[in-house]
C-alpha cells in the first residue's frame, strides 16, 4: 500500500524548482532585453529615450535610464513607458489607478 504524502525525485537529473529571486532575478533579465532590443531595432539611444520619456512625465537621464534597464531595476510601468516612448504597439486598456480599484467584477 502506497503512502500519502510529498513525492520523491531519485533522478538526479532532475531540475529543482526556481526561487522567487530566481525566477524575478530572469525576468527582470529578460525585461531589461525586450527593452534594449526595442532601442536597438528603433536606433534609439539611452538619451534619445530620456527625451521621449521626459515627453510622457518621466524624468529620468539617460544615464539613470541606463543603469535601470542594465540592472533591470525598474517597474513593469516603466517598461511600459519605454516600450511606448519608442512606439511600441502595446494594447492596453487607459485607466486611471482609481478607475481599477472602484471596478465590482
């Protein structure tokens, strides 16, 4: 008779699972890479995206920016503001942070 409980892997070639700061630590990776990738298909360079986004109210050097999108040390709405900055097609829904929270789905 099997007992219940957690399972065992006995095949060392088995993965572990990721951490939290190890799965945040590659997709922090990968969002600084979608942005990088977006200037350099554009032309862009960190100071032209400075001015851009000095245009939508964030003002940020070029040299801060740089060393944002390099650590990847930035929040998914400043992504959004570089990746729209540059004329990114994104498709999201405008709302204002007080719009979200007086939703009653």
């Amino acid at each position: 008779m099997k007992k219940p409980g957690r399972p065992l892997c006995l095949d060392p070639r088995a993965r572990p699972v990721a951490t939290e700061s190890e799965t945040m630590d590659r997709l922090n990776f990968e969002a600084g890479l979608l942005v990088k990738r977006a200037m350099r298909a554009s032309g862009w360079t960190y100071a032209d995206l400075a001015t851009a986004l000095r245009a939508m109210g964030v003002r940020r050097s070029a040299t801060v920016i740089n060393r944002r999108i390099n650590r990847g040390n930035f929040s998914a709405g400043f992504l959004l503001a570089c990746l729209a900055a540059m004329g990114q097609e994104l498709r999201l829904r405008s709302a204002t942070p007080r719009e979200t929270t007086d939703r009653t789905d």
